[in-house]
C-alpha cells in the first residue's frame, strides 16, 4: 500500500499539474490572440497605406471592406484597437499609429446629431489619454462629452439616443427613442466630470442609469432593445426593438451592452444598484437556455431558428471583456465565464487565420438583421472588445 505521506505528495502534484495547465492555456490565449492581432492589423494598415489615404475599417460589404467616416458610430474602434496592441505590446510603433488613426476622427467630438459621440471618442481619445496623458486628448475628451450632453432630456432624464426626422428611425413614430446601446456612452461623461470637475456630465450619466434600470428591464433582467419616451410628459410610450427579433425577444449584442454599461456605472459610482442588476444581467446571459455550450450567443437568444441562426461573435466579446471587470467585484468564477468565452473566440472557429478575413482579427458577427445588414460578418468592434478582453485577462493575470 502506498504510504499517505506519498499519496497526498501524488495529489498535491496533479492538482498543482492541472492548475499550471490551465493557467498556461489561458495565458496561451492571450498570447496567441495579441499576435494574431497584431499580424492582421499590419497587413490593414499596410493595405490603408498604399492608398495614401488615412481610412477607417468597419465590416465588409459583398466582401470588400466598407471604410467609415469619423460621424459613423464605429469610427472609434479601429484607433481604439490600435491603443489596445500598444497597451498589450508596449510597442511603440502601435502608439504611432493608434496616434495617427485616432488624430484623424477628431472632428467627431463637435458631433450632436447622435448619442455614439461616446462610443467615438471614448474608445479612442479615451484610450489614448490613458496611455499617455496627452492635454489634447482630454481637452477633447471634455469637447464631446459637451456635445453629447445636448442630447439630454430634462422631462425624461435620458439622452436621446437617436434622431427622429429622418432615415429609418424617422419612420417608427418614436418621440424620444432610448437604446440599451447607449448605456456604453455614459463612460465618457464620468470621465469628462474627473477631467474636467465638472460634476453636471456625472449627474447626467446617472439620470441616464437610473431611467434606464427602471423602464428597460424585464422581469427575468433582459431587456428591451428600445424605449421611446414621451418628451413632454416623460412617461415611456413604448418598448420595442430596432435589431432584435420581436419586441419582446432578447437582443445579444443588446444584453451584452447593458451588462458592460452597468459595469462601468458600478465602477465609477459605487452604487450596489447598479452591481445588481450587472450581475442580474450576467446570470441571465450565462444561463440562458440558448446560449451555446462555447458561449458565443446567437444574435438573438429568441431567434426562430436556433440552432440554425448566426453567432454573433461581437456580443461575445463584449460579454467577456465586462465579465472580466466584474469579476473583480466579487464573484471571481465569472472570470472562468469570460477565459471560456475568449477561449471560443480564439480557436479556429472565430479567429481569423493571418492574411484572411480582410485582415479582421475575430469572424462571425452580426450587426442588424431586421436591417438585412451585416450577417454573419467581421466587425470592427469584435476586434476592439477582444483586444480589451485580452488586456483585462493579461492583467487579471498578472
Ligand atoms: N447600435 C450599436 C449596435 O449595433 O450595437
């Protein structure tokens, strides 16, 4: 019979074997996702260079890649990305071009005309001023957080998310549409309040919060995609969606912006409501009975078809990236949600291998399929909600 001395010795090793493997896979990941990252972003800049034009990559469109102006709602996420591999990398060449890219979308913070001003400059000037504490980028930074606190409805206490006079939002009736998107703008404005000691951003941002925690969520803690509001009662009108399969169904990628947003609202408020409900939202995300056994939701968690319906790999990069940060508001375990979501997202089914996919690190997203838009595609805030997953992971790490 084995000594017991011996057989705890024997234990001791497989767990400290099991754990080093586990660990060397995570760290796997992140390396192997940072080099990917990097091949593919090269070769983009490479392609943008030879036109002798500065361009911003969004998604494809019949298989070209379609470039968007600093006023498009993802303009930020290219420069954003670029911030992220000089984060992860420490090389300076990355800085450079983060620079570059991000000095070119400038424009976008006189932006008043939509509630995305946020998403712009906070994902670029605001990982820009966090890297290197340029007095440009914060006064930048301040300039849109004022442009998008034109947006805010005194009567309903929210910015307005979109305008109604025109496009395909003009032809829905709405007063006052409020999006579950938009709780990923209110970042800026907390920023803006530290930057600038202006505490009114702040009180904006929270307004926002508070009105949306009561009117977006049901009662099992999806929520809705839109509320419109009315302006001059401020009462809701109506709860519907714009890229989700019904009104009542459960949009990912909008899930997956309301667990991050509320995230943040913790973070920079420390009030528990808002770690509630993040953590509500995440619990609906996990268990849902439709979320697939690698994590990466379809676009819809009420799709007709599941299984036969698109991944949306955007949403599951957004998922991971939040789930990091609230890992580290006490429940550590959702940390293994996010290291099995970003596992997916690096394996061959999602992540590009060099010189395909258009040079986009992640494939398989969705942007809107009542739109008929961008199915099954790359997008550009996949890669930037992967390289800002990586980054959280890489410090977790540490
Ligand atoms: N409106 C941002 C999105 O499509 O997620």
């Amino acid at each position: 019979m084995m000594p017991k001395f011996l057989k705890f010795s024997l234990i001791a090793l497989l767990v400290a074997g099991c754990s080093a493997s586990t660990k060397k896979q995570e760290t796997d990941f992140v390396s192997n996702g940072i080099k990917i990252a990097e091949q593919q972003i090269e070769y983009q800049i490479t392609k943008i260079d030879k036109t002798g034009k500065i361009l911003n990559p969004r998604t494809l469109i019949n298989n070209n890649i379609q470039y968007v102006s600093f006023a498009d709602w993802t303009s930020g996420f290219f420069p954003g990305s670029l911030w992220y591999l000089y984060d992860l990398t420490k090389d300076e060449k990355w800085k450079v071009e983060a620079e570059r890219f991000t000095m070119h979308i400038d424009s976008a913070k006189y932006l008043k005309s939509t509630h995305d001003v946020g998403f712009i400059i906070n994902c670029s000037f605001g990982n820009g001023y966090r890297l290197t504490n340029n007095p440009d980028y914060k006064a930048t930074m301040i300039r849109a957080a004022k442009s998008l606190i034109t947006r805010f409805r005194p009567k309903t206490g929210t910015i307005q998310s979109w305008n109604v006079n025109s496009g395909w939002q003009s032809e829905r009736g709405w007063m006052c549409p409020v999006i579950a998107d938009n709780m990923m703008n209110l970042e800026l404005l907390f920023e803006a309040t530290k930057l600038s000691g202006d505490s009114s951003f702040w009180k904006i941002a929270v307004s926002h919060a508070d009105k949306t925690l009561e009117n977006h969520f049901r009662q099992d803690f999806s929520c809705y995609h839109v509320v419109d509001y009315d302006t001059i009662t401020g009462e809701v009108r109506n709860k519907i969606t714009a890229q989700g399969y019904s009104n009542e169904s459960s949009w990912a990628r909008g899930q997956a912006w309301a667990l991050y947003g509320f995230t943040v609202c913790y973070r920079e408020t420390q009030n528990p409501k808002y770690l509630d409900i993040a953590e509500k939202i995440a619990h609906f995300i996990i268990t849902n009975k439709n979320m697939p056994a690698d994590m990466v939701p379809y676009w819809d968690f009420d799709a007709p078809n599941i299984p036969n319906e698109p991944r949306d790999a955007s949403a599951a990069a957004i998922n991971a990236s939040a789930l990091y940060e609230l890992s580290t508001y006490g429940q550590p375990e959702l940390a293994k949600t996010a290291d099995k979501i970003m596992t997916a997202l690096s394996g061959p089914a999602y992540l590009a291998t060099p010189g395909t996919n258009h040079n986009f690190v992640l494939m398989h997203s969705v942007g809107s399929i009542p739109h008929n838009n961008e199915i099954d595609v790359p997008l550009n805030y996949a890669d930037y909600y992967f390289l800002e997953a990586l980054a959280r992971k890489k410090a977790l790490l540490k």
